[in-house]
C-alpha cells in the first residue's frame, strides 16, 4: 500500500476536470487500498495555461505534418512505428497499462461499419473476442505469449 499519489490533469477552457483513464485508474487502486482515516486532496496549478487554440494549432499542426509527409513519402504505420522505435532512442520510461492498451489499439485496431475505431467498450462480444485473439497473435510473433483468458483474472493481479 502506498501513502499517497499524485495525479495530473488539465484543465482546458470551458472544459469541467477530468482524469484520463490511467489517472482514473491510479486514484481508483488507492482508494481500494487505502485504509479507513482522514486524508487531503490537494489540487495546485502546475504551469501556465494553454488555450484550446494553441493546444489545437499545436496538436493539428504536428499531426497533420506528420501525416502529410508520410502520405507524401508512402509511409504506413508499421514504417513510421520501425522509423520512430530505433534502437538508439532510450526513453527510460517503462511500460504503462494505458500506454500498452492504446498501443494494441493502434496495432490491431478494430473498426465499425461506418469506418470508426472501436475501443473494447463500444465492441460487441465477438469483435471483442476477434480483437483479443489479434493481439494474442501479434504478440506472440514478438516473443510475448499470453494465455487463454481466465475468468478469474481480477483475483490474480
């Protein structure tokens, strides 16, 4: 058990707090696991604000760079992924839950009829399962092997 956290969050403009599913997750296992007694929530502003505008200009303008240049150049995803993962770019950040799940959602992604990406919560029974077996397999190629699903898995971690 730990004694405290410390989450991130920003706020955007017009815009009410909310944590990001990995935040959502840290405060949620503390508070599991955290024994009955008082506590303090402390929230403090960390830097200056940005505006949506900027983090729209900023975000749009790199994303779309990228992408054009990669349309241009015939770059696929598994061209830009060898060409950003090289060997000499040590990040010395480990691995994340969050940070795995949206990277298998972009590995083995699932798509709806009208050609939107589908997260596991917006899937159906079989494309969850069709999803699962991709990964497994993807996973597999690269020396990961996961087991059969457990129905038991919570009672495991």
């Amino acid at each position: 058990m730990r004694k405290g956290i410390e989450l991130r969050k920003q706020k955007l403009e017009d815009k009410p707090f909310k944590f990001d599913d990995y935040n959502q997750r840290l405060f949620d296992d503390f508070e599991r696991q955290a024994p009955p007694g008082s506590y303090i929530l402390e929230i403090k502003r960390m830097g200056k604000p940005k505006t949506n505008k900027q983090t729209a200009t900023h975000f749009g303008l790199l994303i779309n760079t990228i992408i054009v240049k990669a349309n241009d150049d015939g770059t696929d995803t598994s061209a830009f992924l060898k060409l950003l993962v090289q060997e000499d770019l040590p990040t010395g950040i480990g691995l994340t839950k969050d940070f795995v799940h949206q990277l298998l959602y972009t590995l083995c992604p699932t798509y709806s009829e009208d050609g939107k990406r589908l997260t596991l919560s917006k899937m159906s029974t079989t494309e969850a399962s069709d999803w699962l077996e991709r990964c497994r397999n993807l996973l597999a190629s690269r020396g990961f092997y996961v087991e059969e699903p457990d129905p038991n898995w919570k009672d495991k971690l």
